[in-house]
C-alpha cells in the first residue's frame, strides 16, 4: 500500500520552546456571539467579492453577502444572523499587513437560526468544486488559498493526500484542539478531498507534542475502519507544517522553486479545511467559523475560540476574560510567522489563526544588534537551503542582481535563521524590506526599459519622417526643373518677368 | 648573453603579437559601452541634463567626456553606478530642482485642454494621444514624469499625479 518510506524530517528547522499548554487545556469555547461583525470581502487569495446585500437588509446565517468576482474565487457568507449596518472600507489583516478593504458590517441579533440548508447533491466532479468554492471554502493554515482550486491542480497525479496537523508554531493550538475533539469529522473531511484529488492514501501528520490529538485520531481511524488513512508522528521541529517542508520531511522529496507539492505526486490540506468541507458535505454548513488560539500572557482567560468570521479581535479578548494588565504587543498568528497589529479593532478572518498578547511588565527587552561576524549559523537552519548571511550583505550593498541570484524570493520568512543568530541581527525583517525593495526595482527597471523603447521609436520615427519631407521637397524641385524644359512654360515665365519688369 | 637576448625579444614579440590580436578581437566597441551608460540610467528621457534624451546624454559621456552628475532623477545613486563602471570619481549630482521621477505621472485636465497638439509633440516616449481640436490624454502605463509637456501648453492645464493613485 504505502510506496514512500517515510522520513522522519527535512533540511533545516530548529527546536523551540513549545507554549502551547498556555490554551490547550481547556475545551473549544463555542458560545461566543459578538455584537456586531465586520466580514472583509479579500478574505482569500485573488480577487475581492462583490458584496450582494444591501444596507439595512436583515440577513440570516448562512447567507451569501459577498459573491465571487472570478469563477475560481470563493463566496463569502454571513456568520451571524442580523442587519446589514454599512458596507464600507475598513482594516482587515491581509498576509503580512494590514490594508483596507470593502467590508460589509453586520448588527447581529441573537436570534441566530441558520439558513434553511441540506447536504448538497452533486451532479458530477466539477460541480462539486465548483459548491465548494461557493461555500467560501478556503484552506485554513493560514494563506486563504480556495481549497477547490488546490484540489482541482492536475499537472501531475495525485498519490498522497498529508493533511497537515503538524501545527509547529510554538504557540497556536487550534488545529490540537480541533483533531482532539471532533477527529471523525476531520477524517471524514479527508476522505472526501481523497475521493476529489484520485489519491490512494492520506496521512495525518501530527508532531510528537500532541499526544492527546495523535490518541484521538488514532481511535477515529479505527472506528472508520478505512485502510487509506494512515497517521504518522513526526518529531517537533519548526517548521514542519510548512507544506514544502512536510512533504519533504514525508516522501525525502524537496518541491522544486516555484513547482507546486502536486509536482512531486503530494497535496497537503490543513485539518481545519478538512474539518470544514465535513461541515458543508454533511450540513450543507457554508465556511463561518473557525478556530482561533487566544493565547499569551496578556490576555486573561487563553484558550481556543470558534469564532465566527469578522467578529471584531477587540470582542473577542473581551470573550476570553479581557486584558490582562498593560499589553504591550499584538501578534496575529503565531510568534514566529505573524506579524504585529498596532490596534485591536480588526475582524477576525478567515486565515487568522491566533491572536498572541504579550504582557508589557514580563516582556523582556530586546537584544542588542550586533554586527554580523559571519559564523554561518544561519545557513543549516535555513529550511529552504538559502544563504541567510550572504542575503544581508548582499541587501546592505543594495546589489538587486545577487539578491535574485541567492534565491531571496524562495525565502518563507520563518524566523530560524533569526532565532540561532548570535548577534541578534533581525534577518528576516530585513530580507521582508529587501524583498519589497527588489520588486520596486524590478518594477520600475520594467518602466525605464519600456521608455527607452518608445523613446528610440519617437527619435526613429522622427527622423524617418524628416527624411521622407527632405526627399518630397528634392522631388519637387526637380521636378520643376524638368517642367520648366516645356516650351509653353518658358513662354509664361518670360512673360511674368516681362511684367515685372514693367513695374 | 646573445641567446637571453633573442629568447626575451622572442617572447616580447609573441606577446605583442598577441596583444595586438586580442585587443583587435576582444575590443568593446564605443556602441556597446554606450549601451552600458544608457542601461545604469533612469532612462525617463527627462531632458534635464541638458542633451535631448539618456542615449544622447551617454553618448555624450564616451565621446564628449560630459559630467557623470548631471542626472536629476538618479540621483547620487546612479553616479555611483556610472562612477564604478567607468572608474572615475563620484561627485554629487549638482541639479536638484524639481527633479522629473517614475512615481509621478503626467494629467491633463480634460475641461481645459484645447486641443493644441503642443504637449504631443513634446512626449519623449509617445505617451499622450490627441488630435487637433480635441481633447488630449495620457497613456499613464507609458508616462515617464519627465514633465517636458508642462512648459509647451499654453492653457497649464498638466499637472503630475502619483503613480499609484
């Protein structure tokens, strides 16, 4: 049955302190209602929806609000019952940042009843995908890529579905929690996204730091009695739950650049999407909720929260016991990959996994920077094979060309090289400036190159045309000169000079 | 002491022989370093050095020894590129006033335009389109920001816009 040997880690990676007991204790809270949501319609990758309510109108859950743009986008639905207050721009964390984008604001009330749904029925294979992306499904480890879009990739043939509960970031619990308490669900989900890819087998990769979830869905697997789900523990190292680096870690095959795991035979799912295509198969329950880890020193009560999606973050602390004294940051996803947030008046989307809080008296102060003495440290650690500290000279000397010949697009910003350097330079913050920078430069290179082609088709054109009058005038004049031959034209000539004269 | 003699003028002249080869083979022509200089500049064609383009400006650098800081919109950092591949000194660029650059772009009010045909003429890189009588417009994607059509409109009715707005 199983063709790989399975390999038990990849290239790089270093060993963190895991905080997850911080929220994993207690059991998902599912009774939070927020007073009013905020539903970005770029909650996945590529284009926005198009919102498809009007202002004042009272919406059920469940009901579309923002329709797909493009045929392979995702819908996005209303998580709460309640009246549509505003649809207008608003902050809403984006990969990376903050931007704004269309929202639509809902006042919900507490009435709550979903929309009349059932399982939906499937005429064939590409009508289901195309349900799926109607239900706003999109995977949930954090990039919003719609899921039916990943299952439908047929470059190459599926042979292996990993459904990724590796879930290394030292802080988030979510994917724990959800693989503890609903593991039938979760593989149910995969087996569906197996029967839609063609694969033969899935495996469930946990790290070996979960042993309450790896006990679980080890118990599910058997009451399913299904022989193509394998599960396999695999040793905590960040970062694992990075696809490429579970896929190598499982099959020893490293996803070339810019090829996708489908390329070496592999799709990876997140356990939470699993969990949601579940719901919609077996409910006909559209994407609303989700997982969210509370967690950190400044938050009062940490746990993991269903959470419906665009419920303000600011509620949702309020939910979790509130503030615990002075916070001093906000991390959104985990500490390692997430980025700072300066306000706590962001919904909640669909790829936002954690909300880390940190409490102002117990944070410590941050390192001093050190020059960088060229110790290499960074370079084993580096998962993706890259040259961390040749990347920062290269930055520092603004050299762009090296910089794209080192392979600084390939970087995945996930911290180990910052985690084992010794003197506390923050590399990937600098690799993230020299990444934007680099595609200013290349951007703008782009310009000045398109300017200088039009600019040598001005001066050519130019120049062809004033050789072209030059010419027409030296036709004309000779062609005077053999007019003037003509004996009738001479007679006229010499009488206007007669004429002249005269006068 | 004859034969060192003949063996050291021997081999001084195979070297020369080679070296009059190489340099024959090997050379770069004047085109190509030309190239090069156009290639190290914005290329915004802003006519702000004072020749009518980046090529006629590098070309004026091979052959007219003309100064390597004479571009505004590249600033230090472009005579820093020029000096490293040409090998002579760095001095800061001397022209700083209202310096032509790739993040703005050129706007014609459509109200006032009357159609003069004068700021066409003047687009290093074809970028308005327009006709006699009627109203003219700028191709943003093409525009450079050189701002040589503000000067010919006799209405002023073109103003620079960020690129991205």
């Amino acid at each position: 049955m199983l063709k790989y040997p399975l390999f038990q880690s990849f290239y790089g990676g270093v060993h963190l302190e895991s905080h997850k007991n911080t929220s994993n204790h207690k059991q998902i809270a599912r009774d939070f209602l927020p007073s009013r949501l905020i539903i970005p319609m770029n909650q996945q990758f590529g284009s926005d929806a198009i919102p498809s309510v009007k202002v004042g109108q009272l919406i059920q859950k469940g009901e579309v609000i923002g329709k797909p743009a493009e045929k392979n986008t995702t819908a996005v639905h209303a998580s709460c019952s309640g009246r549509v207050g505003a649809i207008e721009k608003h902050p809403v964390p984006t990969a990376g940042k903050v931007s704004t984008s269309t929202c639509v604001i809902i006042e919900t009330n507490d009435e709550n009843n979903i929309a009349a749904q059932k399982p939906p029925l499937f005429k064939n294979h590409l009508d289901k995908l195309t349900a799926i992306n109607h239900a706003g499904i999109v995977g949930l480890g954090g990039a919003a890529f719609p899921t039916a879009e990943k299952l439908n990739r047929k470059s190459s043939h599926c042979e292996m579905l990993i459904l990724n509960g590796a879930e290394c970031e030292p802080y988030i619990s979510c994917d724990d929690l959800l693989m503890q308490e609903h593991a039938t669900e979760v593989l149910r989900g995969a087996l569906a996204m197996m029967e839609i890819v063609g694969a033969e087998l899935t495996v469930v990769v946990i790290e070996k730091d979960k042993p309450k979830a790896i006990e679980a869905i080890s118990n599910a697997i058997e009451t399913i009695g299904s022989k193509c789900i394998r599960l396999t523990d695999i040793p905590t190292m960040y970062p694992t739950g990075g696809e490429r680096q579970l896929v190598e870690a499982l099959t020893g095959k490293e996803v070339p650049s810019g090829k996708y795991p489908i390329d070496v035979g592999c799709i990876c799912q997140n356990v939470g999407t699993a969990y949601a295509l579940d719901c919609f198969f077996q409910l006909g329950e559209p994407l609303i909720n989700r997982i969210v880890t509370v967690t950190g020193q400044g938050v009062k009560n940490p746990q993991n929260v269903a959470v419906p999606i665009g419920a303000p973050i600011v509620e949702l602390i309020k939910f979790c016991g509130g503030y615990d004294g002075e916070v001093s940051q906000l991390i959104l996803g985990g500490n390692m990959m997430g980025y700072t947030v300066d306000t706590d008046q962001l919904p909640v989307t669909k790829s936002t996994n954690c909300i880390i809080t940190t409490k102002k008296a117990t944070t410590p102060k941050p390192f001093e920077i050190w020059p960088c003495i060229r110790c290499g440290e960074c370079i084993p650690v580096c998962p993706v094979r890259l040259l961390p500290q040749q990347i920062l000279k290269a930055y520092e000397n603004k050299n762009f060309e090296e910089l794209g010949k080192l392979g600084l697009s390939e970087c995945i910003e996930c911290g180990c090289c910052d985690v084992v350097c010794p003197s506390h330079i923050p590399l990937v913050e600098n690799f993230r400036k020299a990444k934007h920078l680099r595609m200013q430069e290349i951007k703008s290179s782009e310009l000045s190159n398109a300017a200088q082609k039009r600019y040598e088709l001005k001066t050519q054109r130019l120049s062809s045309q004033h050789a072209n009058t030059e010419k027409l005038h030296a036709d004309l004049k000779e062609s005077i000169k053999e007019s003037s031959k003509n004996d009738m034209i001479k007679a006229a000539v010499e009488r206007s000079k007669k004429r002249r004269d005269k006068k | 002491m004859a034969t060192a003699t003949v063996i050291f003028a021997g081999i001084a002249i195979v070297l020369a022989i080679l070296l009059i080869v190489s340099s024959h083979y090997l050379s770069t022509t004047e085109n190509e370093v030309i190239d090069k200089i156009e290639s190290l500049l914005p290329r915004i064609q802003c006519a702000q050095c004072g020749y009518p383009g980046c090529r006629p400006y590098a070309a004026a650098i091979v052959t007219d020894k003309a100064d390597i800081n004479l571009c505004p919109p590249g600033g230090n950092e472009t005579v820093r590129r020029l000096a490293k591949f040409l090998g002579s000194d760095f001095s800061p660029v001397t022209k700083y006033s209202t310096t032509a650059n790739l993040n703005e772009i050129a706007f014609i009010s459509e109200e006032l335009c009357i159609g003069c045909n004068l700021c066409l003429r003047a687009c290093p890189v074809d970028a308005i389109v327009g006709t006699h009588q009627s109203m003219h417009t700028v191709i943003s994607d093409h525009c450079t920001g050189c701002r040589l059509c503000i000067p010919p409109c006799p209405v002023d009715c073109i103003s620079l816009v960020s690129r991205n707005a």
